[in-house]
C-alpha cells in the first residue's frame, strides 16, 4: 500500500468510528441538557453516579475487547471460520459475565450515593437512576461487543449508524419519560407531546430503551448480516474453549484492570468534589460531558487504529502496522487540537446547553479551559494505546495509565481541591493529561509495542 492508499484506508475507517464516538456523547449530552433543566439536584444526582457507571461500562468494554482483538487478528490471517468460533464463544462468556456484574451492581445501588458522600436530597435519585441502568448491563455488554466484532472485521458503517440511531430514540424516549405531557407552538399551531414526567428516572429509562433497541439491531447485522462473521445458519459450538479464554484473558484482564483501577479513581475524584455541593457536582458533571464531545474523536481514531493495527499484526505486517500507528496518532492529535481551541472558544455555549444556573455555567466554563490545554496530548494518549491494544500489547499500557492517573492526578487533586475547589481538580486532570500523552508517545516512537510479533 502506498502512503496516500494508507490515509485514506485510515480516514474511511476513522470517520465512522468518530461518529459513533460521538454519537454516543451528544446522547449524554442530551440526557445532561434534558434532565439540567430540572434543577441543580437533579442534574448533581446523575453526576454523582456517573463515574461508577463508566466502571461497569470499562469492564464490559475490556470483556469484549478480549475476544474482538482476536476477531482482527484472525480475520488478517484470513481465518474467518476460527474468528466465528471465537464469536460464539464470546456471546456466551459477555451474557455470562454482564450479567453477574448486573447483580453486583443492582446490590450497591441503594448506598452508593452516600458511599461517594451524596447528600439526602440527591440519594434517591441517583441510586433509581444506577438501579435502572445496571439492570440493563447485558445489553450494553452485547452492544459493546457486536460493534467491536463488526468493526474488526472492517465494519465501521454500521456501529456508526446504529450509535446515531441510539440518539434520536434517546432524544424520543427522554421526552416521553422524562417531562409532564405539555404542548408547543410549531409553525403556528399547538403541538401535545405525551410525557410521564419521571424526571431523573425518565432519563434512565429512556437511556436504558435506546440501548436495549440499539443491541437488538447490532447483534442482528452481526450474526445475520456480516460476509465474515455471519453464525446464523453456520455450523459451530458455543461452548467456550480454554485456548480462547486464555488470550481473551490476556488481551481483557489488563484492560479491564486500567479500567477498575482509572475507574476507581474517577469515583474518589468524585468523593472528592462531593462535599464542594451540588453546584460543584453538577458543573463538574456537565464539564465532563462537555469535554467529551473534544475527546471522543480521539476514540474514534483509536477504534480505527485497533482495527488497522490489529489486521497488520494479524497478517504478519510489522512495517505496514508501525506506519498506521504513526498516521492514526497524528490524526487523532490534530483533530483534537482543534476541537480544544473550539471547546475553549464555546465553553459558556456548551455549558449553557445543560445547565440553567448561572453558578454552574460559570464554573464549568472556568474549568473547561483549564482543560482545552491538555487536548493535543490527550490524544496522543488515547490513540497510542488503541494502537497497543490491536498489537495484543496491553499490560505496559495499563500500568503506564494507572501510575499517571493514580501517582499524577489523583495526589494533585486531593492537594488542590481544598484549596482552589473544582478548579484544583481539573489543573491536576490537564496536568496529568500532558504527562499520559508523553509517556505514551515514547514508548510507541521506540517501537517496543511491537516486540510480541515475531520478525
């Protein structure tokens, strides 16, 4: 292939990922902005749970990422009959698994919010709104994996599609649950819109809908409709092979490992801005969102790269896989330089967007900007390790984002918060953002990623 037949290989699998990336942000960004017109305590009861479903979310995305990296490999080897196999067995182990971390989760759901030092007038609602979308975990753990699935077999169209479609029914569902029945003027003439009015559990439900439809559709063009991956009408067992486990736990467990661990330092942040108040809470949540709309293409090039990587690897390519990974990150770190500038220029619009309060636009916008600095390097971070992650080189990585997220943001932030509130936390997050990205671009510039593929 020549350079220019790379790019574009590059940019047709990147576009599509970054759209559903996303996608996926404006859906929370509309739940944020649907339920932020509700009030500050309701906003800050989703906020206070968010990072504990971004745990569960982590582990059901390593799961998959087990089996899918093994997908790519074998589909460059031209060795689709042994990747089916290697799909079956995956639905049975993520169904499995989904759904003992669904009981976990619907077990804790009552004192989580005061564990992570909730106040009485948000508990309840953050613990029906985890309640709900933990009960509906195995169907995100299936979505996660299908689009996984179809992405390594080259396949970026339709998980992109299906993510866009889970924003309109999210958009659907959230107005019918979320608010009162009431009525608008469009073009002249009144318009009634049904609603239950659930407020805060409107917003699960809603959310928890979409993704149950979007899973149905996904695993449907998975199993019925891909040329390579197609099981439907193909002989095979599901029963799980211990060679298949094995690399799938090899692959999976360091990522699910960073996951936990990251994950878990996400909730003691949140520990930490709890006693800040609602105002604090809500604009840190918001702010989040907000900024995940600037770095979720990163993750959309870094899909892009698993892929390309992960098939390079596959067919014996060392060279042509080490030239991907160069185009990806530069690619990922241009696209997120500018969304940083963006995001720096428009934070009190994105902020407004969600939130009615001035107080909570105010603070968001403040630390927005704090924030818009670490982008170019927080690319380099995400897109190198999705290109580590399609090597099946996963251990190194995750060490490298535990130990900057844990000895970097972590210290910094419980130093800072008492001093300089919410805004002490996000210095401490773009500070650390910069270190991650640094520490990642030498490790894939001296090319030791690449040491498990034989010469």
């Amino acid at each position: 292939m020549t350079l220019r037949e790379q790019m574009v290989l590059t940019a047709q699998l990147s576009v599509p990922a970054m759209m559903a990336q996303l996608s996926s942000i404006v859906m929370q960004y509309i739940d944020a902005s649907m339920v932020g017109s509700l009030g500050a305590d309701d906003s800050a009861s989703i906020g206070l749970v968010s990072t504990t479903l971004w745990l569960f979310g982590g582990l059901c995305s390593a799961l998959a990422a087990g089996f899918s990296v093994q997908v790519a490999h074998l589909i460059g080897a031209n060795r689709s009959s042994d990747a089916r196999s290697v799909l079956r067995q995956s639905i049975v182990v993520c169904l499995i698994v989904s759904t003992l971390l669904a009981m976990v989760g619907g077990l804790i759901s009552f004192r989580l919010p005061y564990w992570l030092g909730g106040s009485a007038t948000i508990a309840p609602h953050a613990s029906q709104y985890f309640l709900i979308l933990m009960l509906c975990l195995p169907f995100l753990e299936l979505d996660i994996l299908a689009a996984g699935m179809l992405r390594s077999s080259g396949n970026m169209k339709v998980p992109s599609v299906l993510s866009i479609l889970m924003c309109g029914l999210d958009v659907v569902f959230n107005f019918l649950f979320i608010f009162e029945t009431r009525s608008y003027n469009v073009l002249g003439m009144d318009v009634t819109v049904p609603g239950m009015g659930l407020g805060v559990v409107g917003a699960a439900v809603g959310s928890a809908l979409a993704e149950v439809v979007t899973c149905l559709l996904m695993m449907y063009f998975l199993c019925f409709r891909s040329s390579e991956l197609r099981i439907v009408r193909r002989g095979g067992s599901y029963r799980p092979k211990v060679d298949v486990l094995r690399r799938a736990f090899n692959i999976g467990a360091p990522i699910g490992l960073q996951h936990g661990i990251m994950s878990t330092a996400q909730v003691i942040i949140t520990a930490i801005v709890a006693p800040l108040g609602s105002v604090a809470i809500a604009a840190n949540a918001f702010a989040i969102t907000a900024e995940s709309l600037c770095y979720m293409p990163g993750y959309g090039v870094a899909d892009a790269a698993t892929t390309l990587v992960g098939q390079s690897v596959g067919a014996r390519r060392r060279e042509l896989a080490q030239r991907f990974s160069y185009i990806t990150v530069g690619l990922g770190m241009a696209i997120m330089t500018v969304m940083g500038v963006l995001m720096y220029v428009f934070a009190p619009a994105m902020m407004g967007l969600m939130s009615p309060v001035a107080e909570v636009v105010n603070l968001g916008t403040e630390v927005l900007r704090i924030e818009a600095f670490a982008e170019p390097l927080f690319a380099a971070a995400i897109v190198c390790y999705g290109v580590m992650v399609g090597a099946g080189d996963t251990l190194k990585p995750c060490v490298m984002n535990l130990t900057s997220m844990w000895a970097v943001r972590l210290t910094m932030a419980a130093l800072l918060a008492p001093r300089y509130g919410l805004r002490g936390v996000w210095i401490a997050m773009c500070v650390e953002l910069c270190f991650r990205g640094t520490i990642f671009l030498v490790r894939l510039l001296r090319g030791s990623w690449l040491r498990k593929m034989a010469d």
